[in-house]
C-alpha cells in the first residue's frame, strides 16, 4: 500500500575478512610445498608466509578500491 521496502546497498565485499585469509594460508602453503624441496625449507617457509601475506593484502586492497569506487 504505498511502502516500499528498503533498497539494501550492494554487498561490496569480493571475498570478505575470512575467506582473504583462506586464501592467503592456501598460497602459502601451496608455496611451501611446491618451493620448500628446491630452495631449502627456511626459505621457502619464509617466502610462502610473506606470500601468503602479500596475496591477503592485495585482495583487501581490491576490496577497498570496489568500495571507494562505488560511492
């Protein structure tokens, strides 16, 4: 009867707080085993978890820059 219901803002996030850190760990492991073998198993400790942590901050980057770019 004249009321309409409320237009519900679009969900800006791509993937979220937990599904970026899923990823990321997957990276990182995925990195470690792969690379871990070759390089010796500090290193590729090492370069799989700043990976891992690049990976992370890269998507929350994409997601704020959806969201600045929407508005």
């Amino acid at each position: 009867m004249g009321v309409e219901p409320e237009k519900q803002p679009p969900h800006d996030d791509l993937l979220g707080f937990r599904n970026r850190l899923i990823v990321g760990v997957v990276f990182a492991g995925l990195y470690i085993v792969t690379f871990g073998p070759r390089t010796g198993w500090l290193a590729g400790v090492v370069s799989g978890i700043l990976g891992g942590a690049v990976v992370f901050l890269l998507l929350k980057e994409v997601d704020e820059r959806r969201k600045r770019r929407r508005r």
